[in-house]
C-alpha cells in the first residue's frame, strides 16, 4: 500500500523516482481531479465571494471588509482557498478567476451604494500570478470603469513575496494603482521577510499583521513582542495597522493598548455571504469601544 511504499522509498534514501508508486498516483489524480473541476467551477457559477467586517479600534465601526473566495462544488463539497488557490495559481486559472472575484466584489460594492447601503472600502486580496501580469493596473483600471466603483473604495492586499523581485516594475505598477487612488495593503506581514525596506520603497497604506502572531498573542511572550514592534515600525512609517485573526477579547485588548487601528477576525464575525454581510451593516454591528483594555463586542 501507500504508506509501505512511502516507507520502502525513504529507506532508499529519497530517491524520487522510488516514488512511483500508490502514494504518488493518488496524490497526483486527486489533483487532476481538483483542477478539472476547478477548469469549469467559474462557468458553473460554483464560485462565491464571502465578505468579512473589518472594526476600527478607536470608533469599534465597521471601516472596510475583505473579499474572500469560497467555492462550493457539488462534487467536492465546501473547497478551502487554501487546498484551489495554490491550483490556481499553478494552473493560470487564478487570472480568470482573480478577475471575477475583482468584478463581483467591485459590483456589490457599488450595488449596496446605489441602494444607499454606506458600505466600507472592499479590499481583493492579488495573488502572484495575477500581479506579474504585465497589464494588471489596466485589468483593475477596466473593472472600476465597468462596475462604476469609486477607486477609493477599493483595496488590493498583496503579500511581501509578491514585491521583492524586479523593483524597477513592482514600482511602477504600484505607483500606477496608487495614483488611481486605490489603497494598498500589505498582507500577511510577519510571514515572509517582513522587510521594513519594502515598506518603505513601495507605496503602502496599510500593513496586516498575520493572524500567526495574532494566535499567540496573549500566551507567547515573543508574538506579543513582534505584534508590538511591528506596528510601532508601521505607524512610524505612517502605514495604519490591521491585525487579522482576532478571535479573542485578550487578543483585541492587547492590540488595542498597542495602539493597532483596526482588526479583523472571528471575534467580529466570520467571512459571510453578501446578504448576510449586507444585514451586517443594517444593523450597524460593531464593537463597542470604551477605554483600551475594554472594549466588547455588541450585539
Ligand atoms: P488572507 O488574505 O490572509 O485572508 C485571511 C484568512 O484568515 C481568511 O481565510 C479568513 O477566513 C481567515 N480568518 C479571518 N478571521 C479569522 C480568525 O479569527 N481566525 C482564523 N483562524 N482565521 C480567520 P480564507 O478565507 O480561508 O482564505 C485563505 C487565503 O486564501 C487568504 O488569506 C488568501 O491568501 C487566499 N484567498 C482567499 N480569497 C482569495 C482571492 O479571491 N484571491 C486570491 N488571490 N487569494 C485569495
Ligand atoms: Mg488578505
Ligand atoms: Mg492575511
Ligand atoms: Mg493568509
């Protein structure tokens, strides 16, 4: 069986080509089964957009919200982003399907503000693949012009990976998003080099503290000393501050008395469906904020 044959290949010493056998093969079909599926998920509408509310720290208001992919496949069941994006991004089908998320996402923005719905900024998260397309300002440029969204109400988050190679392009295409007055976040902050250069170089607004850190932050003595210095650095660099995977009361008190400006995360609520996000706002939940140290999520 597989793991046998997984055993017997190690002991060859990892020599890969001892990997062809059950462990491979099931491997490799249940991805060509995945990225079948994912070549027709969009045409069959299997695709969803999930928002999730972002609360200011200071007002405890819902300030902005990230778009978030869901899909839901018949066959499948509920796919995590984690398992089809990574796919996607390998396939190319991420394009397709980057640009879809942009639109849907641009589209109900600007179909809440016409129904006088005051919704929040919506911030699209890019992956690699879609910003090293060599007309992504454009791409995003055509999908505000389509869907009538006003450039300030729109957020791109882009993870650090995504700028430290070929400066002299990742400035020009950051710039050019700017200059449309987009906002621009960094995602993810903490994961990867966490370069304060970076930071520095490219046009950033906002920073997002990853929610590995956020985890630890009440237990671990390192994570709560990382969340801190991070966002003295950021504000020092006039960046504003998000923590993302705030699931606690400890967590958002923490981060309230180090002056972090926003958070997202459980705590506030899930990544829901439109509607759902849409009745979010008409009940104006939000945290309420008293004195740092106690602030309580309403009802
Ligand atoms: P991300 O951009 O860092 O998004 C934040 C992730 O944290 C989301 O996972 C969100 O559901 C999750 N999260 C939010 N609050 C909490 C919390 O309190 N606790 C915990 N444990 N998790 C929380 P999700 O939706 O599964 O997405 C995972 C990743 O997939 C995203 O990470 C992003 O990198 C990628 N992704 C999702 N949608 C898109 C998309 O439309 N395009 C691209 N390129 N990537 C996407
Ligand atoms: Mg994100
Ligand atoms: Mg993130
Ligand atoms: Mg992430």
């Amino acid at each position: 069986n597989a793991e046998a044959a997984l055993y017997r290949a190690k002991e060859l010493g990892h020599q890969n080509f001892q990997f062809h056998t059950g462990e491979m093969n099931a491997r490799s079909l249940a991805r060509m089964t995945l990225e079948n599926h994912l070549r027709h998920a969009l045409e069959r509408q299997e695709l969803v957009v999930y928002y999730q509310p972002k609360a200011s720290l200071s007002s405890g208001a819902v300030v902005g919200m990230e778009a978030l992919l869901r899909w839901h496949s018949p066959e499948l069941g509920v796919v995590p982003p984690d398992t089809f994006i990574p796919l996607a991004e390998e396939t190319g089908l991420i394009l397709p399907i980057g640009a879809w998320v942009l639109k849907t996402a641009c589209a109900q923005n600007r179909a809440w503000r016409d129904a006088g719905i005051p919704s929040p900024p919506v911030a699209v998260n890019l992956s690699p693949r879609q910003f090293r397309q060599h007309d992504i300002a454009a791409v995003v440029a055509q999908v505000l012009v389509e869907t009538g969204l006003e450039p300030h109400l729109l957020e791109l988050e882009i993870t650090e990976g995504m700028v430290m190679q070929d400066a002299t392009r990742v400035t020009a295409v950051l710039g050019e998003l700017k200059q449309m007055g987009l906002t621009l976040a960094m995602d993810d902050f903490g994961t990867g080099y966490s370069s304060l250069g970076y930071l520095k170089r490219f046009p950033f607004d906002k920073l997002k503290i990853d929610k590995s850190f956020v985890r630890d932050i009440t237990r671990d003595p390192d994570s709560a000393a990382i969340a801190k210095a991070v966002i003295a650095m950021a504000h020092s660099l006039h960046l504003k501050v998000i923590a993302e995977g705030v699931e606690t009361q400890g967590q958002l008190n923490y981060l309230q008395s180090q002056g972090c400006d926003e958070i997202q995360g459980y705590f506030l609520s899930k990544p829901v469906p439109a509607a759902e996000f849409e009745r979010l706002l008409a009940e104006q939940r939000q945290l309420t904020v008293h004195e740092p140290g106690a602030v309580c999520p309403e009802k």
